[in-house]
C-alpha cells in the first residue's frame, strides 16, 4: 500500500510562498517561476506566460506550456493590441480577436460564464505604469471566479512593485557608479594638470585619448594615474 500522499499547496500558501521571494530579495526568476505554478494550480490552465517590461516593449521572462511548445511570442509591443488595452483599463481582461485580428478586450463583467474564456491577461502595475503582464491561455474555454481573479491580482500587484523596487534600485547602482566614476576622473586630471602642468580640459583629453588607445574604460586610466602618484608619494616619504 502506497502511504505518500501528495501536498496539495492552498491559494494562500502558494501567496505566501510568492511574498516570500519578494520579501528575502531573492531573484525576480524564482518570484515569476512560482506565480506562472501558482497560475496554472488555481486555474488549471494549459499556458502561462509573465512578460517583463524592457524599453518600449514587453520580453517573455518565464512561461510554462503543458504541451511542451515552444513560445509563439517572445516580446509584446506596449501600447499596441491587448497591451495597449490593459493600459487604458489597467484590470485583467478576457481578450478574444475579431475578424479583423484585432484584439478585443472584456473586463470581469463581461466575461463569458458558458463556456467560459481561453484567453486571460492580467497587468502588472506599479502605480499605472504597465511593468508586465501574467497571460493565462486555455485549450478548452473555462469559467473564471472573481475570487481567482482577484487572486491574480493580488499577485500581480505584488510582482509590480517588486519589479518597480528592482528597478528603482538598478537606477540607484547605476547612479553610485556615476558618481565613483567621477570622482577618480577628477582626482586622476587633478594629478596631471599638477605633474604636467595641464589645463583642466588638455587632463580630460589625455585621460580620454588613454582610454580610446588602451580600450579600457576611462575610470580605469584614471585609478592607474592615482595608483601611480600613489606609489610615488609613498616612495618619496620612504
């Protein structure tokens, strides 16, 4: 007799699980791995696909297919069919194409009950700002609950502000390293115009002329110049 039993987690366990990457910092891969596992054990659907914003379009990020395919769409254009459409409402929407292959978009109210829908996307906000979308595709049309939506949406909420903090704090890095950046290109030309007797602007054009024919970043040729008058103070003291 077989005594192991499978776990079943609860829409609550699988929230918590998802709030609990976001909240240890851990990657944004393990956050969106565990909603795209979370989606398809609330709604049992055959696909599902989170879409991260990357400049002026939406990059596939992770997905699942039951089936094995592979993705039909890597990036989504912002602003363009369905994704211009969850700007604009901001909700998720049950999206279908007409005869025209455009897309067309419901909210919850709207959504058909018999049989149900294929097709479920679900942004992902900072603010009102679209940072990504959980796209939810069905072989068979399915009936949704607003209870699973809401579900969803809570989630989804969650995956925006992380993505929104991640953001803010790849800007910060980029920022400090500006600034570092800065600083030694203006110690490493102070040193030059005092030992060679430079203006301010012949330092910069030796520093960035050192730069170009070395193939090294500029930053570099400056920690050089400063190691090297370093070393020097160091040996006139000796």
């Amino acid at each position: 007799m077989d005594t192991k039993h499978t776990q079943i987690k609860t829409d609550v366990e699988w929230v918590h699980e998802i709030g609990g990457h976001i909240a240890r910092g851990d990657t944004l891969d393990e956050a969106l791995a565990a909603t795209v596992n979370f989606a398809i054990a609330l709604v049992n659907c055959d696909r599902c696909f989170i879409y991260v914003r990357d400049g002026a379009e939406l990059a596939l990020w992770v997905w699942k297919h039951l089936d094995q395919e592979e993705p039909k769409y890597t990036q989504l254009a912002l602003r363009q069919g369905y994704t211009a459409l969850l700007e604009e409402h901001r909700v998720p929407l049950a999206i279908s194409t007409n005869r025209r292959e455009q897309s067309e978009a419901r909210i919850f109210d709207q959504w058909a009950t018999d049989p149900g829908e294929t097709f479920v996307s679900v942004p992902l906000l900072a603010r009102k700002e679209l940072l990504g979308v959980i796209n939810l595709q069905h072989g068979r049309p399915r009936r949704y609950s607003l209870r699973e939506v809401k579900l969803l949406s809570s989630v989804a909420v969650l995956l925006g502000a992380d993505i929104a903090i991640s953001r803010l704090e790849s800007r910060n890095s980029d920022l400090l390293m500006e600034l570092e950046t800065r600083k030694l290109v203006e110690r490493g030309k102070g040193i030059l115009q005092r030992e060679l007797g430079l203006s301010e602007h012949e330092a910069f054009l030796v520093l960035q002329r050192q730069s170009q024919q070395k193939m090294r970043p500029i930053k570099e040729i400056a920690q050089a110049i400063i190691l090297s008058a370093e070393v020097r103070q160091s040996i006139g003291q000796d």
